[in-house]
C-alpha cells in the first residue's frame, strides 16, 4: 500500500467499523433520526421490501432523506416480526475504497431469520448507496405476504 493512501484508508476502515456497529443498533431501536444520520441526503436505499412496504410502488429504489425515512418508520412500526431476529456474526467486509458488506444470515441460534446481505457504498463517512439482497427464506415470506395480500384484495 502506497504511503500516501494509509491514512485515507484508516479513516475509511474507521467508518466502515462505526457504520456497521450504528446501522446494526440503530436500527434494530427503530431510531430512525439515527439511521438517516448515517445516510448522504442524497443516498440511495434498494431493497424489494419497499414494494410490500409500499403498495403499487413501481420501484423498489428510494432516493434522499423524503423518501427514505418513510421506509424506516414504516419498517420500525411493522416490528416484531418473528422472523426478524437481528442475528449477524459481527464480521464485515470490505474492498477498502467504498463498500461495506454483512450478511444476516438465515440460521440463527434461536431459529431461521429473514436472511439478507447488506450493501453499501461508503464516501465521507455516509451511506451513499445502500442495496439489500434477500436469501431464499426471506424471499419465500416476501411472497407469501404478497399472495396474501393478492387474496384478501380479491
């Protein structure tokens, strides 16, 4: 590693560390002030539980603050749920430039969890790009809400 690049990417690492432990506990509190904090005004969330958040949503992109914060308050209202546990094993990874990746992932001690790998592109300290990708259990409940939905609507 170049001489010059250490103190850039010690701060990155430092973020990446802080992000990763906040957006964990923030959002497991349903803090959605905290969570925002962590976020670009103009940062980006992608994640196919806007759509069954929000119905007829053509997307499941948002972009800036107005958009994202409905989406965690929502979300934080929709809780318990008994397939959200919060179980992760601490460990994240990087590329040391811009992203930061954790996995939640399906077994947990206590159970099957909604199983999720969570993407984010990191700049000056905030979350600019965040995109959640679901596993099969997760994905699997997903659907089923939306047949759900589809037959009681019908």
């Amino acid at each position: 590693m170049d001489e010059n690049q250490r103190p850039h990417n010690r701060a990155f690492l430092a973020d990446c560390e802080r992000i990763h432990r906040e957006w964990h506990e923030r959002a497991k509190a349903g803090d959605t002030n905290g969570l925002l904090a962590l976020y670009a005004d103009d940062a980006v969330l992608e994640t196919p539980l806007v759509q069954a958040i929000f119905d007829g949503r053509p997307s499941g992109t948002l972009r800036g603050h107005r958009e994202i914060r409905p989406f965690f308050v929502e979300g934080a209202r929709r809780r318990p749920n008994d397939f959200v546990r919060w179980h992760r094993s601490g460990r994240w990874l990087t590329d040391g430039e811009r992203l930061l990746v954790w996995e939640y992932p399906r077994a947990a001690p206590d159970g099957d969890q909604v199983d999720l790998v969570e993407v984010m592109e990191i700049a000056d300290g905030r979350i600019q790009y965040h995109r959640v990708y679901w596993g099969w259990f997760g994905t699997a409940l997903l659907t089923r809400s939306a047949v759900d939905k589809a037959r009681k609507a019908a």
